[in-house]
C-alpha cells in the first residue's frame, strides 16, 4: 500500500505541468479520490480521462469565490472527505512596477493568493472536524523578489505569511500546513524563453539544470504523507541549490 492509501485529495491547477505531475505521483501512493480544479476545462477533463477513474475533472476559477464555493460542493458530492488540499493553481501577468497596470496586479493576487485563502476555507472546516488534514501550499522562489514580478513576488511572498499563521492556527487540530518554493522548474511556460535568457539562468544554478515538475510532486508528496506528520509552517525550496536571499 502507498503512503497516501485510502485518501481523497483536490490538486488546484492539476491538468497540468507540476499539478498533473502530483495528482500522478497521488495515485502511485494509493490515492483513493483526486479531484483536479483547473480553469481549462479541456485539459482537466483529458488528464482525468487519462489517468483514470480515480481522478475527477472539476471546473474552477480559484480567484472567483462562487465558482470555488461550487467546485467543493461537487467534491464533496463525489468524496466522502477532503484529507489533502494542495494549492498550486496560478498565472503570471510580468511587467516592470513603473508599467505594471491595476488590472495585472489584481489579477496574479487574486488568482495566486486570494485563490488559495478560498480554498483553504472550504476544507479547513472539515479537517478541523475529523482532526486530520494535509495542505499545501506551491509559493515560489520569485517570493525573495524577481524583476518584472511584482505581482507574482508579492503573491508568492503572501503564501508563505499564509501558509505560517494557518499553520499555526490549525497545528493543534492535526491539520500541517506547508508550503514548496519551486525555482526554474521545466513547465509550459519555460517554452516561452528564449534559449539564450534560459542558458543563463542554468548557469546560475548550482545543479545547472532546470527542475521537473515530478521532482516538485515528490516533495509536496512528502509533505501530503504521514511520513511528515511533525513538518507543518515550513517552505521547502526546490529550486537546484540556488541561494534564496531576502
């Protein structure tokens, strides 16, 4: 049996990159339910289809409070619990502050912060009811600053406030919260760099590669397991070795 048998889990963001890669990694550890949330309605359904009927495909804009409310009324009509949230739904929308619009900072906060505090709230209710619950977080090395992302920088730094202080407030009902800092991770979005702008990036890494989203699953795995059972408030950055600085 896996390290996560007989569990239910909701993977935010999950058709995808880093959070197909978990709902993969969730059902080699013997995952009894997986709900991914996703805005691509298309993707999610053809990552459920293919990884099977474990997994349920379910709409959501985590930015939209009815539409997150709604999603976990279908989970829990499909599910008889939530053990494991795992949070790593979001966008970018780069620019530098001085051309930054309103409309693309409220749109990365909204998604990538305010989406997670949004589902956070739809299980921590039940978690605290059965004295059991797994959450994590996907913050992001950019969350120590990164020109052009003051947005996400801001969002990503947020989760980590977020992710202490619930962590925190629920460590006495069981429930760790914690969350991952993934760095230049090998997803969808690299695609649009250029090879030279991605070249110096390797080289800045000490590991002088960029990460797989399966190496990101395997640690929010971890974190989602019992085998972590006394890791709640933490941030575990996987970004190759790079110096994380303040």
């Amino acid at each position: 049996m896996g390290n996560l048998a007989g569990r239910y889990a909701v993977v935010t963001g999950g058709a995808k990159g880093i959070g197909r890669k978990v709902a993969e990694r969730f059902l080699r550890d013997g995952c009894a339910g997986i709900a991914i949330l996703d805005y691509d309605r298309e993707t999610a359904e053809k990552t459920s289809a293919e990884l099977g009927s474990l997994v349920i495909p379910v709409h959501c804009d985590v930015s939209s409070k009815e539409m997150v409310e709604k999603a976990f009324q279908t989970v829990y009509e499909k599910f008889p619990r939530v053990d494991i949230l795992v949070n790593n739904a979001g966008l970018t929308r780069d620019a530098m502050l001085h051309k930054m619009s309103l409309e693309q900072w409220l749109t990365v906060i909204n998604a990538d912060l305010t989406g997670i505090f949004l589902c956070m709230q739809q299980v921590v209710k039940a978690m605290r009811e059965q004295c059991y619950g797994k959450i994590v977080n996907v913050s992001s090395t950019s969350a120590y600053g990164n020109p052009g992302q003051a947005n996400y920088s801001a969002a990503k730094a947020g989760i980590l406030g977020l992710t202490a202080t619930t962590a925190k407030e629920l460590g006495r009902r069981n429930i760790t919260v914690n969350a991952v800092a993934p760095g230049f991770i090998d997803t969808d979005i690299i695609k649009t760099v250029p090879p030279e702008t991605l070249e110096q990036w390797k080289q800045n890494i000490p590991m002088q590669r960029l990460g797989r989203p399966e190496e990101i699953a395997d640690v929010i795995a971890f974190l989602s397991s019992d085998q972590s059972s006394y890791v709640t408030g933490c941030c575990i950055p996987c970004c190759g070795g790079g110096i994380i600085e303040f």
